[in-house]
C-alpha cells in the first residue's frame, strides 16, 4: 500500500464550478500538507501548504487537512479552463528521517 | 521561465552506461533538489543540497549520486543505467529551507528527459 493515495482522474468539470481534489495517507508522521499544480510539459508549481490541521484560503484555493481522518483536500472555486493541469498533493515529515512523498496527481480539465 | 536551467533536455543512451544531468539554479538560491517522474512511479523527490552540502534525501537508488558545487550548480550522476531509469529528470531551487523541509517555494527547471534503450 502506498503511503499517500490519490484518485489519477481525470476529472472533468465545466467552468465555474467548484472542484474538490483529495489525498490519504497512512502515515501518522506527516505534519506538512502541500499541493503542487503542474501544467503539461512543465515543472510542478507550489501552490500552498498547511501545516498540521486545519484550512488555509488563498484566493480561489481552500486547503484542508483532516489529520484524525487522514484525509486532505484542495478546493478551487469558480473553476476556470486555465486551472486545467494536473494536481499533486505532498507530505512532508519534520523530524528524524525526512520523507518527502507525492501523489501520483490527479488530472483535472475544466470546460468551457 | 523559472530561471532554473537543466541541460541537456533530451539524453538518450543504453543500459549500463552512465550519463550526468547538470541544474543551474536560480540567482542567489542555495536549495537545490532533484526530482524524477515517471508514469509508472509518478514524482519522486530524489535528493536535497544546500549551500554545498546534503541536506535530505528521498528515495535516491545507489547507482545515482549527486553534488553541488561552490558556484552553487548541481549534478546528478545516474550510473549502470537500467530501462526503469527512463524518465524525466526535474531539478528545482529554492532560497532557503523554508517554515519547514520543502515548504521553502521551489522554482522547477523544464527538466532532462531521459531514455533508456
């Protein structure tokens, strides 16, 4: 099993509405939550991170971090076709051994 | 444009042998990492230096090994190269260490494709 899951897609929805991006984990020691958006042929971009529990809102994103459940998730509002990429989220340790892990992405395309 | 140069962009070679992937990083940024991504493994985050020296490292197989110099550009040597090494090869750079290990924003290169025949 893999440490960090994450639904590949591809998810399509129309313009303007609102999509939610999720990941699991199953390891307790993760403490920082990041989400990257990597456009096609192109490097991933950080787009926010949250540390520990909680939501964090930056502009049209929502990010959320349920570490009871561990369960993340990304929300983008008023979708636009620009936001169409590919979305991976991240984890991070803080201490002892650091474990950097990834989703696998999900693919998202918004239609206009 | 990131500011991150990688070079070369393509590379094609066959197994066994060994090539090296080199990453100028941002002005003044000290972090440099180095990424795979593969369709079968998705991105792995690979290995970490700072100012010179190691900082992290993920999940770096034996045969590749890593440096930074003084004037801050890194290498990635990939050694004995198998078929599963094909991928795309990021590196990307940051100022710092960040809030925390990879919170620091990191700026990617458009990365080296790698085929292994």
């Amino acid at each position: 099993q893999k440490e960090v899951e994450q639904d590949p897609g591809p998810l399509s929805v129309p313009e303007g509405a609102i999509v939610s991006l999720n990941c699991t984990y199953s390891n307790s020691a993760f403490q920082y939550f990041m989400w990257y958006r990597q456009y096609s042929r192109k490097g991933p971009e950080l787009l926010m991170y949250t540390y520990s529990s909680g939501n964090k809102e930056d502009g049209r994103f929502t990010a959320q971090v349920d570490k009871s459940s561990k369960y993340i998730s990304l929300f983008i509002r008023d979708s636009q076709p620009s936001d169409s990429a590919t979305y991976l989220c991240a984890m991070t340790t803080t201490s002892g051994t650091y474990k950097y892990i990834f989703g696998t992405g999900t693919r998202l395309k918004v239609l206009a | 444009d990131s500011g991150v140069t990688q070079t070369p962009k393509h590379l094609i070679t066959a197994t066994g042998q060994r090539v090296t992937l080199r990453c100028s990083p941002r002005s003044g940024d000290l972090s440099v990492y180095w990424y795979q991504q593969s369709l079968d493994q998705g991105l792995q985050f690979l290995i970490q230096y700072y100012n010179g020296e190691e900082r992290a490292k993920g999940n770096i197989l034996e045969r590749f090994s890593a440096q930074q110099f003084p004037d801050l550009h890194s290498e990635l040597n990939l050694s004995s190269l198998e078929l599963g090494d094909s991928a795309l090869y990021f590196c990307a750079s940051s100022g710092g260490w960040g809030a925390a290990p990879f919170t620091d924003t990191q700026y990617f290169g458009p990365g080296t494709r790698l085929t292994v025949l």
